[in-house]
C-alpha cells in the first residue's frame, strides 16, 4: 500500500474537519467539565494548604531557633512573620509542624477529594475513551481530506464506532507492553534522578499515541511491529511527540494546581483542541514519516547494507 501523503494546512482549514475538532472538544472537554469541577476546585485547595503548611513549618522552626539559641537575635537571621502565629496550637501533619486551624481546614479538603474520586474516575475513564475514538475520527477525516475523497462526518463517526472495540484492545495491549518495558528500563534510569520520570514520558507516551494511525492503516490490533518501525526509521520524530506529549501532560496538571473558576472550562477546552490537532496529526505524521522511509528502503536493498 502507498503511504498517502498528509496535506496538514489543507486539513485544518477544512469545515468538516473543524467541525469533528468541535465533536471531540465537546466529548473530551465540555460534557466531562460537570464531573471535574468539584475535584479540580478541591485538589487546588488541597494544593494551596500544603503550600502554606510548608511555610508555616519553616516559620515555627524559624522562631524556635531564635527563641532557644542565645544571641540569635543579634544575627542577620530573619524569619518570615507572616506565616507565625504565636497564640495559634500547633500541631503536626506530614512531617511538618502547623497552626490546628490549618490542619483542620486541610483535613476537611482532603475529605471533600476523597468524596470527588467516584465522579473524577467516571470522568477520566470517559475523556480515555472519547480521546481514543476523537483521534481515530480526526486521523480518518485528514487521511480522507489530504486525498481529496468526500467527507462525511457522519461515515468517519459510523467507521469510528465500528473500529473503537479492536482500537480499545490494541491501546491495552500497547499499553501493559510499554508499562513492562518502563519498569525494566526505570532500573538504569535511575541515575538520572527528577529527570527520570521525563525521560521515561518520552521514552513511552508516543508509543501510545501511535497506536491510533497503526491501527488505522494496518487493521490489526498488534500494532507493536509498526511502532517499533517509527522508533526505527523516525526516532528524531518518536522523541519529539514525547516532548510535545510531555509538555502537554505538565500544562494539563496545572489545570488542577490552579482553580480559575468558570475560566477553568474555557482553558481546559483550548487547551484539548490544541492537543487533539497536535496529537492526531502529529502522530500521523511521524507514523507517516517511518513508513515512507521503511518504503524507500525496500525500493532500495543496497542501502541496508550501510
């Protein structure tokens, strides 16, 4: 089969497949929104408390050590007032000394998050699921678009639905291999301390959005022979959807650091339109890439000997 070539400016130009950018937006970010928002004002709460706690300890150590070390006042040692209640009860929670009424209204967050997590689970298994079949559509529709056929947004959902159970399993099954391959590789890693877990993202989120265009092309629910093509013949590609996947997966946790109110919804659905358009052609692309170059190869023997 020949590798079609991918018009992307073509593509994103094109109303239909603006059109289905909106259907997944609305499925990924929207409809999930009513379901998250609860979580997402109290995991920032949570998040904000734990700050302050960490700054109320360093502020009670602060004047422990002038009010026990002779002549410390004399010192340049400064210590942050603002964060020392003197008539407050402390109390200790999580390693650190903190004021009771902190405490107490931390306890209470942490409360009202554990009651969120049914909803919040319900909520990430459907933005999973919608994400999934959003990329096959949106891959469907630019394969569709880049080659000139005529466009149905009613066909590439019907042809979505039907692939969506062999999508689901071949996701699985890419999924439980990359998690072995993380832990056997997370051994060595070790030496490189915080950056680990970034290298481990790069090393393993493109491998899960590539699972999509696989499937698409090959209709095979092993997909794995073709991912490992891309790390082959596109490595430079491979690591760069692992850094755009990275990036992307840092911007959606400060989404939860930081509650913006109503404002929450309108950035949490910019933010899925970028990465869907990211996501699903980028990884076209990149797949694309490694299958013309495994193409050029096959038509030229002589260059495997080099």
């Amino acid at each position: 089969m020949e590798t079609p070539r991918i018009d992307i400016g073509r593509t994103i130009r094109d109303k239909k497949f603006l059109s289905l950018i909106f259907i997944a937006v609305l499925l990924t970010s929207i409809l999930p929104f009513p379901l998250l928002i609860d979580f997402t004002r109290d995991y920032s709460k949570m998040h904000e408390l734990m700050d302050r706690m960490v700054k109320e300890d360093d502020a009670i150590a602060c004047h422990r050590t002038l009010d026990i070390i002779p002549n410390t006042r004399n010192l340049t040692l400064k210590c942050d007032d603002e964060y020392y209640h003197p008539d407050e009860r402390i109390t200790e929670c999580c390693g650190l000394s903190v004021y009771q009424s902190t405490y107490q209204e931390y306890r209470r967050v942490v409360d009202r998050v554990k009651r969120d997590l049914p909803k919040t689970i319900v909520a990430s298994i459907w933005i999973l699921l919608s994400v999934l079949f959003s990329y096959y559509a949106l891959i469907d529709a630019a394969v569709s678009i880049s080659q000139k056929k005529e466009v149905s947004i009613g066909e590439i959902i019907r042809s979505s639905l039907r692939a969506f159970p062999a999508l689901i399993a071949s996701e699985v099954l890419t999924f439980l291999v990359v998690l072995v391959l993380l832990l056997i590789v997370s051994i060595p890693l070790i030496i490189f301390g915080p950056l680990a877990r970034i290298i481990e993202v790069i090393i393993g989120m493109p491998a899960l959005l590539l699972v999509v265009p696989a499937y698409y092309f090959i209709r095979k629910v092993y997909v794995l022979d073709r991912i490992w093509n891309v790390v082959r013949n596109n490595p430079g590609g491979y690591i760069v959807l692992g850094i755009v996947g990275l990036v992307f997966a840092e911007l959606s946790k400060l989404q939860y650091y930081h509650y913006f109110g109503a404002t929450t919804l309108l950035l949490s659905a910019a933010m899925s339109t970028v990465g869907l358009i990211v996501y699903s052609l980028g990884g076209l692309e990149v797949y694309l890439s490694a299958e013309k170059s495994e193409g050029e190869r096959e038509e030229n023997p002589e260059e495997k000997l080099f």
